[in-house]
C-alpha cells in the first residue's frame, strides 16, 4: 500500500476511532473551566491512574524481594539487575546479564506497568506475573536457581520469616513469595503523563509537533496494536507484516521465532506481544533482539516492516515527539 493510499483510508478510519480527535481546535482560556470534561471519547488510548487498591505490606515485602540477590543461585542477581527503575524498569543493555555473566536471548522488557500485559515475556508463555517470575528464577543463564534454595535462603532471614508470617496465613511458601513479588510489580504504574494530560482534556499538556505525531501514529495504523492502558501490551503481532525483517538482518536464532516456541504453529513464527510504548523514551535499546538503539531507528524499523513505509526524517521527529509524551510519573524506588 502506498503513502496516497494511506492517507485517503486510515486518517478516516483512525478519525472515526478517535471521535474527531485528530483536529480538535485548541481549548481557549474561556473553556478552562469545562477542560476536565472533556476525556476524549472513544480514544484507542485510555490514560492511567494510580494503583490504590494493593495491600501495602504486600508491596513492601515484595519489592525487598525484587531487590535481593538472594533469588539466584551465586547471590549476584536480583530482579532488579534486569528491571533497574532508574532505567525506565529495563537495563539499558542489548541483552541482559545473568550469572556468571551469561547473556539472555532476548531485551528485557520493562517491569513498569507490566501488570497491564495480557501476558508476560516477548512470546507470551506466562499468563500472569506470578508464573512469570518462575522463568528468570529457574533460567540456567539469568538466575539459575530453584524455589527450594531460595526459600531456604530466604528463611535463614527473621525479618523475612516474619513478615510472611504476619501477612500471608501459611506463612513463607512458594506461592506467598511469587504473589509478594508480583505484586510490587503490580505498583508499577506510571499514571500523569502528558499525553494522558492531553486525552483527559488539557489541551496545553502537549505541544503542536507532538500533537502532529500522534495525528500520524494514528494515521498511519501504529494505533491499531498500540492501544490501551498501556498503549499496548494487550495483543499478539507477526514482525514482519509487510517487509522480512529476520531476513534482512540475518542470523536468525531461535528466540526469534517468537511464539512459535510455545506453540510450535507455523502461524506463529515470528509473532511476539506487542509491547508497551508507555515510557519508551526511557527503554532503549528496542525490539525483542536489543537492535534499535535509539526511537528514531526503531519507528523507521516499525514503519518499514509493518506498514511499508519509508518515513521522511520530519515524520520520523514527530512520532518520537509524541512517544515522549507516554513517560509518566512513578513513586521515588530507591534501591532495597
């Protein structure tokens, strides 16, 4: 599909499901009184709140557990080594680190709103938080332990021993430590980012370019798998839509196959969970493979390979304007 296409087809499309958001005027000073009655309507994107209703005692322990090593097998990696909330709940890293300094298969996704995911890793195969703590845990390359030797770890520590007491009825279980865990995890939410500012009837909280990138995020289609809560998050998409792009970036491996190796379904081979684009600007680098080191390159790999466009560099400035207007604010997470 050409651009001339697009542009006569998914801007009406994209303005239907958006109940006219794409030109709505400026609100001028003398509709500030009505400005918080006017959420958009029928927005693809929904803005965030806040978490309120976690049991905080859950939350305390488990983000003290998020932040101890001693869930892998040497001591050396905790779930905060792959989830570092000063970046963005991700590592920075291409690949993350296990023990022994062994590398990951694929980019660790952020921890931050992950409780909005339909489900967890790049290929789906968790259904919820707590499994997929299991993963990391037992994974010879990230943490390379078991549930047996970390709860005899973890009840060598009183502090630990009585807190699960208090609040979990059979006490220090495998259960009880995944659900502490996730849910800490849970409280991640990052609610009040301008964009949701903009969505809820601010019309100050963005500016025109970012404004413009929107208007083209959701022309082009990019909206149609990143909405939601999350902007996100919520569905399955092949990688490679439209262009191959294993096969021009070669050395396939097998994590990129995607949920094929879940399901072994040829019609899942190179399918993966949307992620997230809340927070993005904080994530680098990008993709399931850790390949795009910057949102410019990663909206130019998106365009290419999943609608077929070849973005010019004023398009490609303001997609990226608009992204960085999804940072929101988290609680202060300072290092257990």
């Amino acid at each position: 599909m050409n651009r001339t296409t697009l542009s006569l087809v998914l801007p009406v499309a994209a303005g239907l499901a958006l109940g006219g958001l794409l030109l709505k005027p400026v609100t001028t000073a003398a509709q500030t009184a009505s400005q918080q009655a006017l959420a958009v309507p029928n927005s693809p994107i929904q803005p965030l709140a806040q978490e309120t209703t976690l049991d905080r005692e859950k939350v305390a322990l488990g983000k003290k557990l998020f932040f101890d090593p001693r869930l892998s097998r040497d001591n050396t990696i905790s779930c905060a080594s792959c989830h570092d909330m000063a970046a963005g709940g991700a590592d920075g890293v291409d690949l993350s680190v296990g023990i022994g300094g062994a590398r990951t298969s694929v980019n660790s996704p952020t921890v931050l709103n992950s409780g909005l995911n339909f489900a967890q890793f790049w290929d789906g195969r968790a259904a919820t938080l707590e499994e997929q703590i299991d993963g990391p845990v037992h994974h010879p390359g990230e943490m390379g332990s078991n549930w047996q030797e970390v709860l005899s770890k973890l009840r060598s520590v009183p502090e630990y021993v009585a807190a699960f007491n208090r609040i979990y009825p059979g006490g220090m279980q495998i259960q009880s430590v995944k659900d502490a865990i996730a849910t800490y995890e849970r409280s991640l939410v990052t609610p009040n980012a301008r964009f949701d500012r903009f969505l809820k009837g601010d019309s100050a909280a963005i500016n025109q370019e970012e404004r413009a990138g929107y208007e083209l995020f959701s022309a082009l289609g990019c909206i149609s798998c990143h909405q939601g809560r999350g902007v996100g998050g919520n569905m399955f998409q092949r990688f490679g839509v439209v262009g191959n792009y294993f096969k021009d970036r070669g050395n396939v491996t097998q994590a990129d196959y995607g949920r094929y190796n879940v399901t072994g379904n040829d019609d899942d081979l190179h399918v993966f969970k949307v992620p997230s684009l809340r927070n993005v600007e904080l994530t680098a680098p990008y993709l399931h493979d850790g390949s795009a080191e910057t949102l410019e390159a990663v909206v130019r790999i998106m365009a290419r390979y999943q609608i077929g466009q070849e973005l010019q560099a004023q398009e490609v400035n303001q997609i990226v304007a608009f992204l960085k207007t999804l940072t929101g604010e988290l609680e202060a997470q300072g290092n257990e």
